[in-house]
C-alpha cells in the first residue's frame, strides 16, 4: 500500500483523502489509489463509485439470491 501512497503523492503533489475512504478496506482503497494512479485522476466520489460500485465487498448482488 504504501508503494501506491507515494506514487499517488509524487503524481498529484497531494495526500490521498483517507477521510473520504474510511468506512472501505485496504483492499478496496488500493483499488481506487491504483485507478487514480493509472488513470492519472485525483481521488472525487465519481472515482470510488467507478472503481468499488454501490456494493461493499460481500455484499453486492450476483443476480441469483432468492
């Protein structure tokens, strides 16, 4: 994690928002950090529902729940 921390920081000359991640995982926040990286985009709300979608991790619907 920290490797994409400091490539976000050298890309955008600006700490990541980790206030506005707080309530994902680590897994979910390098996610988005590593869009905002490869994308060259800095971190807005578009970006996590882009990246993470409406549904946390065990918690999104496949279609075949009853």
């Amino acid at each position: 994690m920290y490797k994409w921390i400091m490539e976000y920081l050298n890309l955008f000359k600006q700490d990541f928002p980790f206030s506005a991640v707080a309530d994902l995982n680590e897994y979910e926040i390098i996610r988005i950090i590593q869009d905002c990286v490869k994308n060259n985009r800095i971190y807005t709300a578009k970006t996590r529902l882009a990246v993470i979608g409406t549904g946390k991790i065990g918690q999104c619907i496949t279609g075949k729940e009853e």
